[in-house]
C-alpha cells in the first residue's frame, strides 16, 4: 500500500488529533504495524516529512537500537511478545538509519490490546540532551556540595588531628586558637546544610510560611543593629524609609533570613555604603506592595550575568561563598506571592528591588516539611 492510498484511505477514518500540539515526538501504528500517526515534533526528531511515513511499517520509521547495538523492535517484539506487556518504560535509544543516523532518543512505549492482542502501538520520543543537561547539572550540583563541605571539614580534621598529637606541647593560647577555628568551620558547615535543606524545599514547593504582620522598617533595623553588633562600621549603612507603607502579612523569620542575605550579600561582594530603601509601591500586576532595595556602591553585575545571579551555586568571578544566597532569597520572596529583581545602583553599584504584596496573603502555606 502506498502512503498516499493509506492517508487517503485508514488514516482518515479514524483521525486522532492534538498530536502536533505535543512537544515530544509521537509515533501511532495500527493493528498491524503500519504508522497511522506521526506528529509534528516527531517529524523534526526523525528528519522526514509525515506524507513519506504514513502507511509505513513502524520499525521503517522509526529504526531503534540500543547502545549496544541491538534491534530493540526486534527484542521486544511488541506485537507479538508477552500478552500481559503493557508497554516499555522510558530509554535511550538510538536511530539506526536514516538522516538522523545515531541521535540519541528517550523512547516510551505503550500497547493498546483488544482480547490481548495489541491493536494499536503508541510510541512517545523525545531528544535526549535535555536529560543530558540535567544530568550535567546533577553532577555540577554534587561537585560543588562536596567542595563547599571538604574544605571546612578539612581544617577541622587538621587541628584536630595537631591538637591531639601535641596536647602536651600546646600553649592553652594555641589550643583555644585551634578550638574557635574548628567550631568556626562546624558553624559554616551546619550553615550550609541548611541551606541546602531550604533550596530542597523552595524546589519542591514544600516551604512552609507562618504569615504575619510584618513591620518591614523594624526588620531592617533589627538586621542593621546586628551587623554592627559583629563590628561593622555605622557609616557602612544608611536606612531610608518613606511613609506611609502598606500593611504586609509575611513570616518574619523568612523576612529576616531574606534581608540578612541581601545585605551580607552588599558588604561581602560591593563596596562603600549600604543603602536600604523602604517604600510603598505596586506589584507588577498594579496591586499595592511595600517596595524593599538594597543597593551598594561597588562594581555591580554585569547586564549579560543578571539573569544568572539567582541559580544555585553560581558565582561571579572569584567571589566566595556558597553561591546559594540569591538562588534562596529569590525562593523565599516568590513563596511569598513578591518579585526580585537586580539593577544597577545610583552609585554604579548593584540594586537589589524586592516587592512584596500588602494586605491579606495572597497565597496559601505550603504543607509542612519533613
């Protein structure tokens, strides 16, 4: 039969629309192995044009081996393997011929029976680099956990490892030296820890907020005085807040956590003074805000790296740190139903605008965490 008889013919009986409107490549084949559907995305996967496919045996169309080599169609045989298969869960595969000779695909099959005979062969494919990217980024993850927990863990084990060895020869002075390191070095790695527990939950929609009135003025302030108290220099910040502001239902301590970020984030990364702003404002969407910036006056961020600042575990340069501040503020203000977004400063520094929504939450508390 050829593809035009087929398309004019089986095809047209029994239409099955929404394919194209798929992002993943979906190949249909009837009772008998011939291709009754191929998709748009599928098209584009395979290199071929859908009027050259249809009527087709499936195996012609879509040519599938493993990476080793071996025929999949042939070892699964899903048109007269087991009767009780009801299809193939998902795996890389590789196209055997045609122009897309050797593209890797994620294959998943379904079978549709009729008296356990398969009547209809569903097969979704999809290209494999988006796994691939992921998997990347997996690894980049895991690569900089580990180093982020080395590098403290190994002071700790070095002074501890001198401090047991030489007990007898250390002067008290030396050994209250090596203590403060060792626990300064336990403070950061539990500090990290949980910070990767609060990206886990803000990536699996699982943070839970306790919502309030918040006096957003009295928070900075509160962060402000506690900076000074850990010895920064008075003229190093400067608050302005202009009246009135709206009423703000937020979880303070999520608040605080925010704020301590974005100002810490100032002093370790910009230069000259902090200057956070207080204001009224409006959402994106034209509703009533409190507007909170924190803005510096070192070299600021680069327009082309912007949209980068809030992943996880990027950082600019050589700048220290875990690289999971941002990537957690920008969780803990959208949890919040607010925005961020960076700028450049009035002084060539960089800008940091949060907006949070007034009046009553307009969202609801996660459920709560493990």
């Amino acid at each position: 039969m050829r593809a035009d008889e087929y398309a004019e013919g089986t095809a047209t009986q029994a239409p099955l629309s929404g394919y194209d409107e798929l992002p993943d490549g979906v190949l249909v084949a009837g009772a008998g192995g011939r291709v009754e559907v191929l998709n748009q995305a599928g098209c584009r996967l395979l290199g071929v044009q859908p009027g050259d496919c249809l009527g087709r045996d499936y195996r012609e169309v879509l040519p599938l081996t493993d990476l080793t080599g071996r025929d999949w169609w042939a070892c699964i045989d899903p048109y007269h393997g087991l009767s009780t298969r009801t299809g193939q869960p998902e795996r890389a595969l590789e196209l055997s011929v045609g122009p897309c000779r050797g593209h890797q695909l994620l294959v998943t099959a379904r079978y549709l029976r009729t008296g356990g005979r398969v009547t209809r062969l569903v097969i979704a494919f999809r290209d494999s680099r988006a796994r691939e990217r992921a998997d990347r980024d997996r690894a980049d993850v895991v690569s900089a956990v580990a180093h982020e927990i080395r590098s403290p863990l190994t002071t700790v084990k070095g002074f501890t490892a001198t401090v047991l060895a030489k007990w007898e020869r250390l002067t008290d002075d030396q050994k209250r030296t090596m203590l403060r390191a060792v626990e300064a070095d336990a403070d950061r790695v539990t500090r990290l820890l949980s910070d990767l527990l609060d990206v886990s939950r803000i990536d699996a929609g699982r943070l839970t907020l306790h919502p309030q009135v918040v006096d957003l003025p009295s928070a900075v302030e509160r962060v402000l005085a506690g900076r000074l108290a850990s010895g920064d220099a008075v003229d190093r910040f400067d608050l302005r807040v202009t009246l009135p502001l709206p009423e703000t239902w937020l979880d303070p301590d999520r608040v605080a956590q925010v704020l301590n970020n974005l100002v810490e984030n100032a002093l370790r990364h910009g230069a000259g003074r902090v200057t956070v702003t207080v204001t009224g404002g409006q959402t994106p969407a034209g509703a009533p805000a409190a507007v909170l910036t924190v803005a510096d006056e070192g070299a600021g961020i680069s327009p082309e790296v912007r949209h980068r600042i809030f992943r996880p575990f990027w950082r600019g340069g050589r700048a220290s740190g875990s690289g999971l501040g941002l990537h957690i503020v920008k969780g803990l203000v959208e949890a919040h139903g607010g925005t961020i977004d960076v700028d450049e400063a009035p002084g060539g520094g960089a800008s940091f605008r949060v907006v949070f929504p007034a009046g009553s939450p307009p969202y609801e508390t996660a459920p709560a965490a493990d």
